[in-house]
C-alpha cells in the first residue's frame, strides 16, 4: 500500500510552497529567484521603485535590500562607525497614526475620505511622514542610556545649529510625550549668557555703581550735575508751559502713555511669537501638535523676535521635499551615519489606503511620491501594490513630473519560466535541507537518499502533457498563485498517492489559485 507521507516520499524537509507572505517565510536564499539587475545588491545612491500587483514578490526584494543594508551596517559597526540610517516605513502602524492626524486636520471622515484624500495630500505631508517616523526614532535613541545616547548629546550641544534644528525637528515631528521633550530641552537649550558673561556684566554693573556714588559725595561733582539738571528742566518747561503749573499730571500722563505702550508692544511681541509658532505648527498635517505655549517657548528662545516663520522653516525644517530631506540627512550625518536610506512597502495595508475601500487614495499617494523632487535625493526604496497603470502613472504629466528614466524602476511580472523555476528551486531547497539535517543527526538512511537524488521536480507531472502544463501555468502571474497551486497539488497528490498528478488536478488548482488571490 502507497505511502501518504509526502514529505517521505518526495525526501522534502517541509512543504515548501506554504509560505504566503514574505515576512513570515523561512527560506534560504537558495530557494528564492533573484532577478539578474538584483542580484549582488549592496547599499548604494540609486532610488529604486516597484510596481507590482500583491504577491508579485515586492517584499521580498526589500527584505534582500534591508538585509543588504542591515550586513553594511553590522561591518560598519565592527570598524566602528555607525552605516546608515534607516527609515523603514513598511509597518503600517506608522503611516497609520499620520493619516489618521491629516484626516482630522482637513475635516474629512471615512465617508469622504477618497476625495478629500486625492484633492489635499501633497508631497510635503509624505515628506513629514518621513520626518516624523526619523524624528521620533531620534528622540528615542537620544533618550536612552548608552553611549550612542550621550555622543548624540554631546555632538547636538556643541554645534549650535545643529542644536537648534534638533530642537524644532523633535518639536514639530515626533511622536512622543511632553516629558521626554523636556529632557531634550533641559540637555540641549543653551543660557542667552554664559557664566563668564554674567560675571563680567555684573562687574561692569558694581564698578559703575561704585563710581556713580562716589562721584555724589564730592561737592564740586554733585553741584555742576545739579546745576545742568535745573537748567534742563528749565528748558523743558520753556517748551511744555503747562509742565510748570501742572508738573504732576503732566509727568502721570507721560508715565500712564509710556507704560501702555510698553504693555502694548510687549502683547504684540507675545502674540507675534505666538502666531510664529501656530503657523509652524500647522504647516505639519500628519503629526499631533505639541502644546503650543511648550514650542512659542522654544522658538522663542531659539530666535530672534525678527526671525519671521520663513525664516524659521528655511533654517530648520526645509521648503521643497528635497531640502527638508538634506536637512534631515545633515542631522544624521553629523551624528556620524553615513546617510540616509527609507525604505516604504505595504502601503495597501495602511487602513487608510486600502485600494478596495479608496482605490483613489492609493493613487493620490503614489502619485505624490513619485516625483523627481523626492525620487532624485537617492538612496528610496519604495513599493506599490499595482503596476503603474492601474495607479494612472503612466499619464504624460506624471512621466515628467517622475522622469522614470533616471532612477530605477520595474513593473514586476512573471513569466511562466520564472514561475517554474522559482517552483523547482524551492523544491530542491527543501530536499538539500533535510540531507543537511541528515547528516548532522546521522538519521538519514541509505534508502532516503536514493530517493532523494530519484524525485525530481518534473516528476510531479509525469501524467500532464507539456503542453496543458505550460498552458494552466501561465494563467499564473504571481509567486503566490503558484504557491497556492502547488499547495492544491500537493494535497491532492497526499489524497491519490497511486494516481499522481493530471491535467484535470493541474487545472483545478490553477483554478483554486486565482480565486484565491487578489
């Protein structure tokens, strides 16, 4: 009687075509299919950009690239330096909390959340994502206690700019409490006056007074000061008669006059902060604003009552997307990585971009992107759920507001080739992996391995012509349609062990696939 062990009879580790997604696939790198351009990828300037449909293989390529990335890093490490500074906004917890905040400040709801998506999100507010998930990740390394911690406080006090743009950036775009911006506060704010300025001041202040009362006890002195008083009055009075007859009133109301002015223009001062401040604030769509007593505080201090918010924004925070990323990078690179890299993906499991429930948000989101301003600073990584097509980038406009051209971009399909090596080469994996096994417990026998080196890929479908085999596989156009297929097949062969494979099992599960699949 045939044996219904699969895995037994095909020598197979473990099924190996039951991984549905990429993140929770435990796979070596042998048993993936690296396209040609990828292959050998190492951390370097270009901006790379996928389009493919879900389950076309896009977080599987970003997970080499991070692991490229996250082996650089470790190097860097051991020569003592820090490698790059990763901004990975492939969780869609992040980009979550930021839409959820850009829809409460246009005033939209679920129920017209497309439109007025589509209609008000810019390139600057996913620029300020970006910002906010590395000002945030920042404030949280620069709060710990470890020695990154206290370089970056270190490095951050001593240069005065960059202390100053840590400030507002912290302020503005992270997402933390108020208690550990008062610690950044308390570490990074400098005195308007240094200890030495105070002394020097205050001994200046002294020797005057000291001065000044000895001058009053010499006679000579003190009467040819009050002699030139008494004649300036005189000549005041000369000019205001009524100061004369009346010195009390008159020097109330000059009083009373100055002292509101004075109240007055101090409010102005105040409010003008104030206003300063809101207008920062409200630029940034897609983070909770601090209190605004806590950052018109801080600006205050940071600037001059001159300093108007365009001042401001130039200096710390950046006008166009590409300067806000150079300042950002400025920051990182001071701190002693060596640049900057983000890395965006699963953007259709953002709530708020679902393209079933907005399949215009999507759109408005990529497009915003997708723009020669963001693309052309290097070193993004970004990932869309559909081809370029389907989310209307392929319009004239946006080809030239993007220019394609020069960055690297790829609309991921598959041809049935690629389906069936991948298929094969996973296959094989498993099988190498349980001779592996074998030979370290010594548990595989003889036998095992004579099966092993005899059950090959293409003798699953003994029974299916080449023809009906290239024909159901290239109904196919994604890894995970195949692995679904494959799944099918394998339960069916572990049902039928006499009967094997055929046409009409193939066709089934070909079937099975796409219905499956979205």
């Amino acid at each position: 009687m045939p044996t219904t062990d699969l895995l037994k009879t095909l020598s197979l580790s473990r099924n190996p075509f039951t991984d549905r997604t990429a993140e929770k696939s435990n796979l070596d790198p042998v048993s993936l299919y690296i396209h040609s351009d990828l292959r050998g990828f190492k951390p370097n300037e270009t901006t790379y950009v996928f389009f493919g449909k879900r389950g076309s293989g896009k977080t599987t390529i970003r997970l080499q690239m991070e692991e490229a990335y996250r082996s650089y890093n470790e190097k860097a490490a051991a020569a003592g330096k820090k490698g790059f500074f990763l901004i990975d906004m492939c969780k869609p917890g992040h980009l979550t909390t930021c839409l959820t905040m850009f829809m409460e400040n246009v005033k939209s709801n679920i129920a017209d959340w497309d439109s007025a998506f589509s209609d008000n999100w810019t390139t600057a507010d996913m620029i300020d994502s970006i910002l906010s998930y590395a000002a945030t990740e920042l404030v949280k390394r620069f709060t710990a206690n470890t020695d990154e911690a206290r370089h970056f406080q270190d490095v951050l006090y001593n240069d005065a700019k960059l202390n100053r743009q840590f400030l507002v950036l912290s302020h503005l775009y992270a997402r933390t409490d108020l208690s550990t911006l008062a610690h950044v506060r308390s570490v990074l704010m400098r005195p308007h006056y240094t200890a030495s300025q105070i002394a020097s001041r205050l001994g200046a202040g002294v020797s005057a007074s000291a001065v000044i009362i000895a001058a009053s006890r010499e006679p000579t002195i003190s009467n040819a000061v009050a002699n030139q008083c008494d004649a300036l009055w005189d000549r005041v009075c000369d000019a205001v008669p009524p100061l004369r007859s009346h010195p009390k009133v008159i020097l109330s109301t000059i009083g009373a006059t100055a002292l509101t002015a004075a109240l007055y223009y101090s409010r102005w001062q105040v409010q003008r902060g104030i206003s300063r401040a809101a207008s920062l604030q409200k630029n940034v769509r897609v983070v909770r604003p601090q209190p605004l007593n806590v950052f018109t505080s801080l600006i205050n201090h940071l600037f001059t009552t001159q300093d108007t918010t365009d001042t401001v924004r130039q200096l710390c925070i950046g006008v166009s997307a590409h300067q806000k990323l150079d300042l950002l990078q400025n920051i990182v690179c001071c701190l002693g990585f060596e640049g900057l890299t983000v890395f965006g993906d699963c953007f259709d499991e953002v709530t708020l971009l679902d393209p079933v429930r907005f399949p215009g948000a999507i759109k408005a989101f990529a497009r915003e992107v997708c723009r020669n301003d963001v693309l052309n600073f290097g070193r993004l990584h970004f990932f869309f759920p559909d081809s370029r097509l389907s989310l209307d980038l392929n319009t004239d406009r946006t080809l030239k507001e993007a220019r394609f051209d020069r960055h690297f971009v790829r609309d991921l399909t598959w041809s049935r080739h690629q389906l069936e090596e991948l298929a094969e080469r996973r296959f094989r994996a498993s099988q190498d992996a349980l001779k592996e096994d074998g030979a370290m417990s010594n548990l595989l026998k003889k036998s095992d391995t004579e099966i092993s080196s005899a059950t090959l890929f293409v003798d699953l479908f003994k029974k299916v012509r080449g023809e009906d085999f290239s024909s159901y596989l290239s109904k196919l156009s994604t890894p995970r349609e195949l692995m679904i297929m494959m799944t099918e097949m394998f339960a069916r062969i572990e049902a039928n062990p006499e009967g094997g494979l055929t046409s009409q099992d193939m066709e089934i599960s070909v079937t099975k696939a796409l219905e499956q699949s979205v």
